[in-house]
C-alpha cells in the first residue's frame, strides 16, 4: 500500500496536471478551500432529503462550483499567483457567487416577468456569464471558453454573416434571457444533472477511494495478474478499470494507479514511452466504465429520456470489450518482446489479499443492486451507498484492530470520521470542472436552440459528406476529437450532442439507417474520451509520460495507437445496434426510447459480446501485426475479413444473402480458428528451431 508521502505526491501530481493550486494544510488557504468543498457535499446529500425547488438547487451549486473554482485556480500559471488566494480572487468570487445566487433569490419574480427584463436583471445577466466564463478559463483553459464565446457572438452578429450561416440575430436583452435568467441556458438541463446526480456518484467514488479501495483494486489486480507475461501492465489495465468505475477523471486514474503500475511495467522491460501509453490507455478507458462513465451517464439519460439503468446496459458491452481488447494487446506486446511477469514469491498470496479489502466490494454492489434489481432512482441510489460506505469507513479500522488483537482507542475510532471527512473534501474538489463545464456548455446548448444553428451545421455537413453517412461519421468523429483536446469529456459530450448528434440522426434516416437516438450520443461520446490521449494537447498522456520520465508526445501517439481499437467500437455499434442491446425501434420514429426492442435473452447477449471480443481481437492482431508470432499479409487480410462476420453479422447476412445472422458468426469462427490453428504451427517450428 502506498504511504502518506506517496498518497500527497500523488495529489500534488494531479494538482499539477489540473493546473490547481495545491495548498499545505497547515495554510489558511487549505482550510478555506476545504470547508467549501466539504460544505458543497453536505448540501448535495441535504437535498436528497429535502430536494426543494430545481432552479434553486442549480444556483446554489453553481455557486459552489465558482467559489471553490477561483479559490482553487489562479488567473495565471504563475508560481507566485498559485501560492496564495489574491484579493481580486475573493472579488471575483463574492461577485460571481452573488450573480449566480440571484437566480435563487429573484426566481419568483424571474418567473413572473418572463421576457420582460428589467436592468438589473441583465447587468446581473452578463456578470454571471462574464464570471461563468472566467471560471472556464482558469479551470479547463481557454477552448470551451473560446467556443462559447464564439456562440455568443454569432447569436448577436447573426445579421451581419455569409448568408450560409446568417439569422435574424438577438438582442443582449434577449440572450441573456436565454442564457442565464431561464433554464435554458447556465441553469439547463446539463447543470441540473450535475447538481442532482453526478455530484453523487463522484461523491461516492472519492469516499469509496479515501477508504483504501482505489489501492485495494491495485494490489489485488497485481497479486492475481503480476506473474503472467506482462503481468504489470495486464495489472495496470484491471485496476485503471476497476477504479475508472469510481472516477470520473483519466488523470486522476493514470496518476493514481500509475505511480505504481509504470515503474514496475519499466523493470521487466517495458520502455518507459510505452509503459506510459498502456497506463493512459487504460486509464482514459475507465470513463468508459459504468456506474459514472466519466459523468456523462447522467447528461445522456436526461437528454435522451432513458432510465440511467439503460444507459449503463447500452454501454455494458462496449466498455467490456474495448478493456478485453487493451488486456489482449497488451498479451500481445509482452509475447512479442518477451516480457515475462513477476516472480509468484514476490506477490504475496492471492486469496488472503483479496478477502482483506472485500468490505470495498459491498457498496459497489450494493449501489449496482438497487440501481438494476430494485430499480431505485441514481440519486437515492447514489444516496444509500454512500450511507452505507460510510459506514463501512468507521467501522473498518476499529474492526481490523479487534481482529490483530489490538487496543481500540479513540484515535482509531476517529481515523474513520476522518477519512469520511477528506473523501467529502475530495468529492467537492473533483466536481468543480464538471459543474463549471456543464455551465459552460449550457451557453452553446442555449445558442443551438435560439438560433438554430443546428439546422445550418446538418445542410454544411450534408454538402462536405456528399450526404454519404461514413463520411458524416469521419466529420463528426474529426471534430469531436478536436473539441476533446480542449474540452473535458462531460463538456465535449453535451456540446456533440446538442451540435451533430441529432445531424447524424436525420442523415442516418435519409440514408435508410434506422438507429436508436443513443448510438448517435455514444459515437459522440466515445469520441470525445479519445482525445484525452491524443497528441498534441492530450493531458492524460502528458501525466503518465511525467510518472515514466518518456516523450510526451511519443506517449501520446502511441496510446492513441493502442486506442484505436475504441475508435472503431462506435462505428461497430452504430451499424450494429446489437452491441448496444437494442434489438430493433419504431420505423415510425426511432427517437421513441419506449418502443426500442432490448435485448434480454441471456444466449443473445451472450453471442453478441463473444463475437465482439473476437472481432476486437482480430482487429488488435491486425494492428500489432501477432497472433502467437508474426503474422504475414494473407493473415492479416484473413483477420480483417473476420471482424464484419463476428462484429457485424446482420449486415453480413443482408449483404452476402445468408440464411442466418449465426451463419456468419460461424464463417467468421471458421476463419479465425484457421488462422490461430495454422499460428500454432507457424510457433512450434519456430520454437523447434531455436531449441
């Protein structure tokens, strides 16, 4: 387990890569930041209770969200700056929090003069998004800030642009009726996920990694996977999953599992660029992985009016097999340089490991159980955990000494209170770039809907695709890759969805494709996750290259080349919505969530991730260019033709006039097992020439 020194480098290190300031505890400053993040996370859980009116909660956690973002990340990079919270910090942040709080205290009034501002109420208008907007700057850079900017302005100048992209124009009256003193902008759908779900399940996830989970799911995965070939890195990849569950950031994932993941995958001869790349893919991956799927889980039922549960089926599959195929290349890069696993002796045994932390399994669980079997809400869910865990926290330390025979005191009894205490701290902290990124978003979500400009991107990507939906999916995979080098996920996600999703759901029906509204929002979103380890800006991958002392940007390229296997998921599932489980929708209207056809039959869910491991496996030996030794062009033709049988079987069965979509899992068996079997004969030879 990791000592306290090593627990602060580590948070120093996402301090430094999340560009935050990073106070000492003995430091009013520290205090200060502390008592908001901690009284942040006693309001979220108050409201479970007493939820009180929508518009307010939103307001009150914005308001948060600003103070801690200008108490905790200064105007610039400047060491000096980044010591100290300056005078025009608390300036900006009672101004900021009163403008953000005055949807609070006038919403009557607000709701009575509807369209009827008065001055006071667009002066405050243009503070809360002048400070909204600062805030994004100081806490995620300059690119969403810039793109929301760029929105404004093209609301206001309407009139005066290329009549491609023109439009009557508003006026300030009017945008800032949409952008802050309805809900349709700040305060919009998006904030308000944030403040009634998200928080929650981050919550849970920086309590759950304060009780020792987080450095549990390290040990275990290296105990049970550390003595096989690669053994580091498959342990690098089980536990960047595991604690991607509970995290909502890639940075905090690579940073966290691998400070001790990368140096070991370095001493059994992994180079130090790519010991870096497998940490960031993994570790990118894990927003991937329900229950918080990086937060967007929540933003995505809402906006699509599904149950969460069914997001979190949907997205079951994929996420499953995009980490069987990073486990898989990671098989393959160890076969192919020789890397051999630790020596069993070294790793302690396995069994009593695992039972030692199995108190952190519970609440995951249990938190899985209500959500699916009792069909609870996220929120109440997310609250009865979280109940729960902390629970676990006092107990577990008090329980361990009476079971080593040792002397409860008082200190070890408070140790729990305490850990509970930081995990609330911790929670506070980590959601202030999600809830000032869903502010953000929520101006270009509002200028969408007041200007239209929907309808001008779907005719200017209609003209550049040829109306041709592959090229619409390149168009629309391109810039969302280029929005995510700038933007966080969450924020990336709302901003594609509010902007192509629904192009790509209007050309896929001109085209004759008739798909659920989700596969267009999880293409986005997929994505978008891509970025954080896309050269040049990619962060996730400037941290682990920090951790092993490796090119930046050698890391980043080849953790972008060991993720390309998530890049080709989405366009699998959009063309075969069967990896979503969706079976079939309403010709009449696919966008109809409550006539989709899941799929629940236990054999077809089955087969259908069988043949997508499969297929992402022929895939990944195709790329790395192995199966059991080096394959030659006819193999690795052989291979890419197996991938549409296994991962596309429908459009097989119509395009090759099959009887059964089983026939072509079986053509796509058939073919791969003839490659595998004639490997095996390919590695004996060559194992009897060297002996």
């Amino acid at each position: 387990m990791k000592t306290l020194e090593e627990r602060l480098d580590d948070a120093k290190l996402i301090s430094e890569f999340e560009g935050h300031r990073d106070f000492e505890s003995t430091t009013w400053q520290y205090w200060f930041v502390a008592s908001i993040a901690f009284c942040w996370s006693l309001y979220q859980l108050y409201i479970v209770i007493d939820p009180g009116n929508s518009a307010h909660v939103r307001a009150i956690h914005l308001a948060f969200g600003i103070a801690l973002a200008f108490a905790m990340h200064a105007i610039s990079k400047s060491p000096k700056l980044r010591s100290t919270i300056t005078w025009y910090d608390f300036a900006i942040m009672i101004v900021g929090v009163a403008a953000v709080l005055y949807q609070w205290y006038a919403y009557k009034d607000l709701a009575m003069r509807s369209g009827a501002w008065t001055q006071t109420d667009i002066i405050v208008g243009i503070a809360t998004v002048l400070v909204v907007l600062e805030a994004s700057r100081r806490v995620m850079g300059l690119p969403l800030m810039l793109a929301a900017v760029v929105f404004l302005l093209y609301d206001y100048f309407g009139p005066y642009l290329p009549d491609m992209i023109a439009h009557k124009g508003a006026s300030i009256n009017k945008i800032m009726g949409q952008m802050v003193l309805t809900t349709e902008g700040i305060f919009g759908v998006p904030l308000g996920v944030s403040a009634s779900f998200v928080f929650l399940f981050v919550l849970f996830g920086s309590l759950l990694d304060k009780a020792g989970a987080g450095e549990y799911f390290i040990k275990v995965s290296y105990t049970i996977l550390g003595k096989y070939d690669g053994g580091p890195a498959k342990a690098a990849v089980a536990a960047s999953g595991m604690f991607g569950m509970i995290s909502g950031s890639s940075i905090a994932n690579t940073v966290t599992v691998g400070t001790f993941t990368i140096p070991l995958m370095k001493r059994l001869g992994f180079s130090a660029h790519k010991a870096a790349a497998v940490e960031t893919a993994a570790s990118v991956n894990g927003q991937l992985m329900p229950p918080i799927m990086g937060a967007a889980a929540f933003i995505m039922a809402e906006f699509l009016g599904l149950d969460y549960t069914d997001i979190v089926f949907a997205a079951f599959i994929p996420a499953f097999t995009c980490y069987a195929a990073l486990f898989y290349i990671v098989h393959l890069e160890a076969k192919k340089h020789g890397l051999k696993g630790e020596d069993p002796s070294v790793l302690g045994r396995t069994w009593p490991i695992f039972i030692r932390g199995i108190h952190y399994l519970i609440p995951i669980f249990f938190l899985i159980y209500t959500l699916i079997v009792l069909r609870q809400s996220a929120q109440s869910a997310a609250f009865s955990a979280i109940m729960f865990l902390m629970i676990i926290m006092v107990v577990q330390k008090p329980f361990k000494a009476f079971l080593n025979k040792e002397k409860i005191t008082l200190p070890i009894i408070l140790e729990g209170f305490a850990d509970i205490g930081n995990g609330m701290v911790m929670g506070g902290r980590n959601m202030v770039s999600i809830a000032v990124a869903t502010a953000v978003a929520g101006i270009i979500v509002g200028s969408v809907t007041l200007t239209g400009i929907g309808l001008v991107l779907a005719e200017v990507i209609d003209n550049l695709s040829g109306g041709y939906i592959l090229a619409v999916l390149f168009l629309t995979a391109f810039v969302s890759l280029v929005l995510g080098m700038g933007l966080p996920t969450t924020a990336n996600y709302i901003v594609m969805a509010a902007l192509t999703a629904p192009i790509i759901m209007d050309l896929a029906a001109s085209n004759g494709y008739l798909i659920p509204t989700i596969a267009a929002h999880m293409f986005v979103f997929y994505f978008g996750i891509l970025a954080d380890d896309t050269p040049p800006v990619g962060m996730a991958a400037y941290a682990s290259a920090a951790i092993a002392k490796s090119d930046p940007i050698i890391t980043g390229i080849q953790s972008f080349i060991y993720d390309i296997r998530t890049g080709i998921l989405p366009f699998m599932f959009f063309f075969n919505n069967e990896l979503l489980l969706i079976g079939g929708v309403d010709p009449e209207d696919p966008n109809d969530a409550s006539k989709w056809q899941w799929i629940t039959n236990p054999f077809e869910i089955a087969l259908i991730f069988g043949g997508a491991v499969l297929g992402m496996f022929a895939f990944t030996s195709a790329t790395q260019s192995f199966v059991l030794t080096k394959i030659n062009t006819i193999e690795r033709i052989g291979l890419i033709v197996v991938i549409p049988f296994l991962m596309l079987p429908k459009i097989m069965e119509a395009k090759l006039g099959l009887p059964s979509h089983y026939v072509s899992y079986a053509i796509g068996l058939v073919i791969y097992g003839f490659i595998y079997f004639g490997q095996r004969v390919k590695y004996k030879k060559q194992q009897l020439a060297l002996a």
